[in-house]
C-alpha cells in the first residue's frame, strides 16, 4: 500500500514523500535504513497519489538503471513470475528492495500503470532509457501468448549474457590500461625529474652533446615551460572522449569507425553480430514476425554497416528471399553462420538456429577478446622498453664519450 510520511532526515532537515510498503511497520524499517527518523506516517489518498506520480513523470523518463540493475531486476521477476506470483505482487516485493527513491518511483509508477489496466509492456515503454523496444517487444509477445514467465526467464539469460560478456572485456582490458598508465608515468619522470638533472650536469661538464640528447633536453625543458599546453591536450581529448559517447552523432561516428580498426575492428565486429542475432533470435522464438524482429534488431547498433546489413535481409524477406542468402551477400557475416542460419531456415526453428549461432560467437567472442589483449600486451611493453630505451641511450651516450675521452 501507498504511505504518505513526514520524516527528519540526518542533517535536520524535513523530509516528506510516499513510500509503498505491506505495512507501516515495514515503511517505518525502511526509511530508518534510510536514515530517516519518521514524525508522522498514514495510508496516503487516492488524490495525493496521483499528484505525486504527476508532478514526478516528466523527471521519471530521466531515470536510468545501471546494466548490473536490469539484470538484478528481469531476473528477480523471472523468478517470482516462475514461482506464481502475480505481475503487481512481484514488482511490489522487487519494489521493496530498492534504494533510489526515483528508481522506486519508477516502479510504482509500472504498478499504477497495471493497476489502471494497461498492459506490462505498455507500462515498460514509457521508460526507453530503462527497457528498450526489443526488451518491450518480448515481454509484448510474452503476454500476446500467455507465456510471459518464460519471456522473462529468456530475458534474463540474455542479459545475463550481454552482462558477462561486458565484464569479460572490461576484466581483459584492465591490465593494458594499466600497463598504458605505468607507461606514461615513467615518460613523464624522465621528462620532469630525470632529463633535467642530466641537462644540469652536462652544462656543469661542458661537454658536446648528440643530437638525440639536444632534442631530448630541449623537450623537456618545453614541457617544462609550457606544461600548460600538454594538459589542455589532454583536457580537450577527455572532453571530446566525453562527447563521442554521451552525444548520438559521436557515438555513430564510434560505431562506425570501430568496425575498421585492425584487429580491434574484428572484435568489435563479432561482439555487434553476437548482439544483433541474439536479440533477433529471441525476438523469432518469441513469435515476434521476423520483419518487426529485424525491425528491433537494427536498434541494437548505431553501425551503419550493420543497419543495412539489416535493410538487406528485410528486403530479401519482404521479396521471398531467405535471410542467410541476405546475409552471405553483405559479406560482413561468416559462411559458416551464414550456412547455420541457413539450416534454421530450412528446418523450420529459425529463431532457435540464430540464438544457437550467438550462443556460439559469444564463446569465441570470449576466446577472441582474451587473445587479442594478449597481443596488445607485448605490443605496450615494447613500446614502452623502446621509449626508456632512446631516452637512456640519449642520457648515457655523452657520459661514455667523456669516459673515453679520459
């Protein structure tokens, strides 16, 4: 039930706004978790809840959920879905075990939403930054079929997946960013500290000096003075970084530009096909028509490559074509995936063809990731040893002149 509460909270300040919750007792606990000691709390009205929820909506579509939360919530919901329960009961205990207080708006405002007749997926589509219209298309076609608990269990296991396969990559990638971190330290010590006490000795010896070892004293000495410049480099890059992903015309150029790097680009390739055929997989099993699925799919990516790679494939479904021959003629999909897809075809389980071969690019996206970290690990290393390498043979080179000399 909806509580209305006036409460003080840890810097003395008054505090007061609904809370859902089985009892008071319950709603008393847990805004004393909060660290909110409650004056006053009743049953809230019919009126008062209306008007918190309207006063809320326009900032509830700002609302986000980290991945790991999404995950935490499908499967939550998957599993009391499975074990009986109804949909308004399970989002009233999933509710409960929430800390954001926007994000438990959120969620009461899903169950107004039932509670008012519309359908789970109609409720769902209100929050796109939360649940995207292929996450909507499913739980839609779970409750066209009356089979929504293992719609839900689907789409649990594939963002379970998609939640792996992240972290996967960010685990292998973290000893790289550490080893580019180290890298930079120890140019900017040489820089900063190192090549000017070597500078003050030559000068000191007077002795003749190579060129490498002018140009290496000279630009330490630039940075030194002009250390400004380096930084603001760095500031604009971060900033531009910033750009290219939070903006939509910057993470479109990211799309398509990572698809092309050596190496990196092949990686990035199969983790964008192992999505898109997941999503198209799930959204066919779940008797979505394959042309609205392909149509969903194609907003798992901004790449315009694979966006018409999904144009072809509709247009050859639209002519009575198939969609591995759709596929193969693009020739940024692998035979073999192109032929299991095939086989699905031909076999009349399309959907279940298609989730196998994503089940299979996820593995080797794994194996894949982890390789090619491998490589870039030696690569910095070497790098890095080539650098303090110039930098030593620049520094040494006139102390052996003067050692021969004597």
């Amino acid at each position: 039930m909806d509580l209305s509460y006036e409460a003080i909270d840890g810097s003395g300040r008054n505090v007061a706004d609904l809370i859902e919750a089985p009892s008071v007792k319950e709603a008393v606990e847990s805004l004393r978790q909060k660290g909110l000691f409650v004056t006053h709390i009743a049953r809230a009205k019919a009126e008062e809840v209306q008007r918190q929820l309207g006063a809320a909506s326009s900032d509830l579509c700002k609302v986000r959920f980290s991945l790991r939360q999404r995950v935490m919530f499908t499967r939550q919901i998957a599993m009391l879905r499975a074990s009986g329960s109804a949909v308004v009961p399970a989002l009233n205990a999933l509710n409960r075990q929430i800390k954001d207080d926007k994000q438990q708006a959120v969620i009461r405002q899903i169950i107004a939403d039932l509670e008012e007749g519309h359908s789970l997926a109609d409720a769902l589509r209100k929050y796109p930054a939360i649940f995207d219209a292929s996450y909507c298309a499913v739980v839609a076609a779970g409750e066209a079929s009356a089979t929504l608990p293992p719609m839900f269990t689907k789409l649990s296991d594939m963002m379970g997946k998609r939640k792996a396969m992240r972290n996967h990559v960010l685990g292998a990638l973290t000893y790289p960013v550490l080893l580019i971190m180290l890298c930079v330290g120890i140019v900017n010590i040489l820089l900063f500290f190192v090549i000017p006490r070597f500078g003050e000795m030559f000068d000191t010896l007077g002795v003749p000096l190579p060129a490498s070892t002018k140009f290496m004293l000279a630009l330490s000495a630039g940075l030194q003075k002009w250390w400004l410049a380096p930084v603001g480099l760095v500031g604009v890059i971060v900033l531009g970084s910033v750009y290219l992903v939070k903006s939509r015309p910057g993470r479109q150029f990211l799309s398509d530009v990572q698809i092309r790097v050596p190496l990196i680009g092949q990686v990035m390739s199969r983790l964008i096909q192992a999505e898109l055929l997941r999503i198209l997989g799930m959204l066919i099993e779940a008797k979505v028509g394959v042309l609205d699925a392909l149509d969903l799919a194609r907003g798992v990516t901004g790449n315009r490559r694979y966006g018409a790679l999904c144009d072809e494939v509709e247009n050859a479904v639209t002519s009575g074509g198939s969609i591995s021959s759709a596929m193969e003629r693009t020739g940024l999909v692998d035979a073999s995936i192109c032929q299991a897809v095939r086989t699905g075809e031909e076999s009349g389980s399309l959907g279940g063809a298609i989730s196998y071969v994503a089940d299979v690019l996820d593995e080797e996206n794994g194996e894949l990731v982890g390789v090619v970290t491998k490589l870039i690990e030696p690569v910095i290393l070497i790098g890095m040893g080539v650098v303090v390498g110039i930098v030593a043979i620049s520094l040494f080179t006139p102390l052996f002149d003067i050692t021969s000399a004597v």
